[in-house]
C-alpha cells in the first residue's frame, strides 16, 4: 500500500506475556519495527515465572512507547482485559508473545481507516515452525475490501476463520471493556470468539485485507493430552452467545441457521475426538455434553453433515457412547 503520511489514529498493541523468554524480543521489536508511529505498546506480564518479565522492563526503559503491567498469573483473557483497560489508542491490535508482525502492519490499517472508517479490519496469517520459518500462508476468506456486516458475521458463524483477535484490529470503543470476564477465566478454547462477540453486535464497517501480516508460530507440542473441562465451554457458553448475537441482530434465515449449526456440530465432533485420542473412556464426559442445550438443538441439522460426519453424530445421539469412543480411536490410530 501507499506510505504517505495519514490522518493521527492511534494503536495499541497488546501483547500478553507468561514465560517466553526465548520468543520475546523477536516479538516485541516486529512491533516497533512499524513504519507507522502513532502506536503504543502495553506489555502485560502474566506472572510469568521466567525471565519474560525482566525483558518487559528493559523494553520499557528503552522505549517510551512501551508500557508494562506486572499482574498475578490468571490466563490469556485476564491479560488481554488488563491491557485493555490500560490502552489509549483509538484501535486494538493483539499479538501474541511468541508471534511477530509485517513491518507495514499499523501503516496499512491506518490507509483502510482513512478511506473507509472501518471498525474492524481483517486479514490472514501465515504459519511458521518454531525458528520462524514460513510454513503456510492461510487461504483468502474474502476478496479484498469492504465485507458485509451479515457475511463477515455469518463467516464466523460457519469456520473458525475469522475467530482470532490476532488477525483483526478494531476500534477500542467497540469492546466491552468494563465488562467482568473473571468467570471466562478458566476457559482453555474459545477466548477470542468470546471477546469478539461484542464487536460484532456493535461494529457497522468490516473490511478484509489479502494480505497475511501476522506469523503464528506453531508449536507442535502445545496440545493438552488431558481432558479439560474448559474446553467444551465453547459448546455451553460461547457458541450459543453468537447464536443470540445474530438472532438480536435479525440474522435468523435458514441459511444463517445452516450456516450456525454445521459449524457447531463439527465442533461437537473434533472435541469428541479430542478427547478419545488423549483420554480413556468416561460416560460422564459425554453424558455431561450431550447434556448441553444446544447440542441436543443442533441435531436437526445432521444433514448438513458429510457421511463419516454423520456416522459419528448418529452414534453420539443414539448414545452408543463407547462405541464412538473406540470408533474415534481406531480413525485416530489409522491416520
């Protein structure tokens, strides 16, 4: 994009921190590395018991655009809520701590903001391997421009595309910012949909970037082999948050429906398998699922579903629970 100078927007780049030594510094200056200035950075020390937090300090020192927040270790939506609370930009950026950014990230954005007002600007990622090197660029979600509050809004009710705060910015005054997240504390998935919700109720101007501008690093070994009960919120709590988004925003065509559950219900089906591929068989886990409101509502759409998807939700709602469980081990096993 052009680099002439814009109009004053401000940003705040979050970036959470807990026990990241080794990634820290590579993370910190891709963000003030930016070609656009008007930026702030807030460091928030998670308690991390490395030296991650020294390194916080010595940024801040530094550079007056760093500011640091020590806290008590409470998990990723209490450090993302504590930099919000401190920020001043007129947009939020997060990264992660182990994460970098394009250079011409802020300068880009601040270009679509200039000729569109967007309130929230997405775009893609690209994978890299733990020394950084690129893996995989992630696949356009839309042509380049202007994206309709009911598409982008219907996207992110049928993939996980859209889903990560990494890969959007948005206008502070969207985020629910004095709301109390304490009881989301223990969730392990579904944080950034979560956080997200309350922008899409509230944000009128989407805009799509074909550009990738944020490497993920990929960590191989970050997949919990133990059952966690917070990873099945997203089924109880969050999707079924979306699902009254858009029923509040008048999003409630069959298609904004088909749209909905096929994605719920294939997210129904990877927790199950992620739990028979790293844990022993435990009638309870999936009586307390099949348990949950929404799950037994998206049953009428199965015909949404592939066959092999089928065979497995037909097994999970006749409750021929082991047989889906030793199933989902032998699919495991031959992949």
């Amino acid at each position: 994009m052009e680099t002439e100078s814009v109009k004053d927007i401000g940003f705040s780049v979050i970036i959470p921190v807990y026990n990241v030594e080794r990634y820290l510094r590579e993370c910190i200056d891709s963000v003030l590395a930016q070609t656009y200035k008007d930026f702030e950075i807030i460091l928030v020390d998670d308690g991390s018991q490395d030296q991650s937090g020294s390194v916080c300090d010595e940024y801040s020192l530094r550079d007056s655009k760093v500011r640091v927040i020590h806290k008590k270790n409470e998990g990723l939506i209490s450090a993302r809520r504590a930099g919000l609370k401190a920020s001043r930009g007129d947009y939020i950026c997060f990264v992660d701590s182990d994460d970098t950014i394009h250079s011409c990230l802020l300068m880009d954005i601040a270009h679509v903001v200039e000729r569109t007002n967007a309130d929230v600007i997405s775009f893609k990622w690209t994978r890299t391997d733990l020394a950084g090197r690129m893996l995989r660029e992630e696949t356009a979600v839309f042509p380049e421009g202007i994206v309709s509050k009911r598409t982008y809004i219907r996207k992110v009710a049928s993939s996980f595309d859209l889903n990560s705060l990494c890969k959007k910015i948005c206008r502070r005054e969207l985020f629910d910012i004095d709301s109390d997240y304490r009881e989301y504390y223990c969730l392990s998935q579904g944080e950034d949909l979560l956080q997200t919700i309350p922008i899409l109720e509230r944000a009128r101007v989407f805009y799509y970037l074909d550009k990738s501008y944020y490497y993920y690093r990929t960590n191989p070994t970050s997949i919990s082999n133990n059952y966690k009960k917070g990873q099945y919120q997203s089924l109880q709590v969050i999707r079924p948050m979306l699902f009254q988004c858009m029923m509040k925003l008048g999003y409630d065509t069959e298609e904004d429906l088909e749209a909905f559950f096929s994605q719920y219900l294939r997210s129904l089906l990877e927790k199950i398998l992620q739990y028979c591929r790293f844990n022993n068989y435990c009638e309870d886990v999936f009586r307390e699922i099949y348990g949950y409101p929404f799950v037994q509502k998206a049953h009428e759409y199965i015909y949404l579903m592939g066959m092999k998807e089928r065979i497995g939700l037909w097994l999970f709602f006749s409750r021929k629970w082991r047989l889906l469980y030793f199933g989902c081990k032998l699919y495991v096993y031959q992949r």
